[in-house]
C-alpha cells in the first residue's frame, strides 16, 4: 500500500505531509466505512467550484451571471472531473472493498468513483497544502477546459426549456416511459413534448441524461 501511494505521489507531481489524507481520498467506502473520501469530496466539490468561479470572472469581466452560470457547468460537472482524474491516472489507485473489485476490473462504477476521487484530491490538497497550493492543481489540470470555455455551451435540456418559454410560455412537457437493466448499469426512457409537437424519447444511464437525449431529439426535428 505505501509503494501505490508513493507512486500516486509522484504522478501528480505533490508531496504530502501526511499521506493519510491521499490515501483516503481514493479509499472508497466499501473498503472503509468510517475513512473514505466522502468527506473530502464534499470539501473538494466546493473548493473546485469556488477556484473556477473566482477564474471565470476573471477571464470574463464582463459576461453576464447566467452565461458564467453555464461556463461553471460545464467545468465543474462529473464528467470534467472524471477527465482530469483519469488523465492523473487514479483509476490505477482506488481502494474498494472486494465485493467491488469484478465492477471496477469490468469498468461499471469506476467512472463515478474517478471523478468523486478527483474532488477529494482536491480536498487532500487543501488540507494537506493550503488553499493557494490547491488553487494551483486545479488551474494547472482545468487549464484546457478554461481555455475552451469562451464557447459556451447550451445544454439540449437548457435550450429546449427557453425555446418553449419564449413561444408557448410554459414548460416542455415530459413523461417518464420505463426502466430497465440491472441496478448498476440502468437504462431509462423518457419522452418530452412541446405545445405543438409529439412525444420525443431518449434513453440514457440516468433520468437526467434521459432527458437530455429526449430534448436533443425533439431539438433535431425542429432544425434547432
């Protein structure tokens, strides 16, 4: 276990002080109920809303809140962190009970656990580092990302909400169709309307995602 953390150490290039809060941040609580990354993912989610934050108004004086609102979205959602936890290679480090070890070896709920490992590295950090330390990880991994973010990108779910507000000022309408597939890797359905148009589905490993597959089809067949 030392030798994985001191190549952890080295691959992210950080000296810890007390390696204990590393290797809690990529302990997973089937491994440890009592010292595992929860808590340092709560802290880390925070952190890393708060530097990206502080960063996009620096970037854009002035933008308006609502544009900032989805810029920080877009930067700071599961699917960001999971990119810059496995670009830092933590999917080789997770600790997790056996009963977890065939799902991580099959890929099924390593993704979720990359990127809450991700936010509790940047918990470890702060704790460990400080709050300047931390602010420096965070705009060194995010870099690509920020200097993406002049593009802002308007989720399938955001656009159709406006769209619908703006000519029929009320909601899309939508309607949950089934479920199905194991517990660990769900498959929903659900379908969205608009005042004058027909059910729309999307399938998708979540309701959110669902959701968004079902308005980026109705979106499609309105040329939008």
């Amino acid at each position: 276990m030392d030798t994985k953390i001191q190549k952890l150490q080295k691959i992210i290039n950080i000296k810890f002080k007390d390696l204990n809060l590393l290797k809690k941040s990529i302990t997973h609580k089937s491994f440890d109920p009592e010292n595992n990354f929860e808590k340092l993912e709560f802290l880390g989610d925070r952190i890393l809303g708060l530097v990206i934050s502080i960063k996009l108004i620096s970037l854009y004086p002035d933008e308006k809140e609502g544009i900032l609102d989805k810029k920080l979205a877009s930067l700071v959602n599961r699917n960001k962190c999971l990119e810059v936890g496995t670009a830092l290679g933590l999917n080789q480090f997770i600790i997790v009970g056996k009963q977890f070890d065939k799902r991580i070896k099959k890929n099924v709920i390593v993704n979720k656990i990359v990127s809450d490992c991700t936010e509790a590295l940047i918990g470890a950090i702060y704790y460990d580092k400080g709050f300047q330390f931390t602010e420096k990880f965070i705009l060194k991994n995010w870099k690509k990302y920020l200097d993406l973010s002049e593009q802002t990108f308007i989720d399938s779910k955001t656009k159709l909400q406006e769209y619908s507000l703006k000519y029929f000022k009320k909601l899309p309408n939508y309607k949950f169709i089934s479920s199905s597939g194991p517990r660990h890797n769900p498959k929903f359905k659900i379908a969205v309307k608009l005042e004058n148009t027909i059910f729309y589905d999307g399938v998708g490993d979540s309701k959110k995602k669902a959701e968004q597959n079902a308005a980026k089809n109705l979106l499609s067949s309105l040329d939008l």
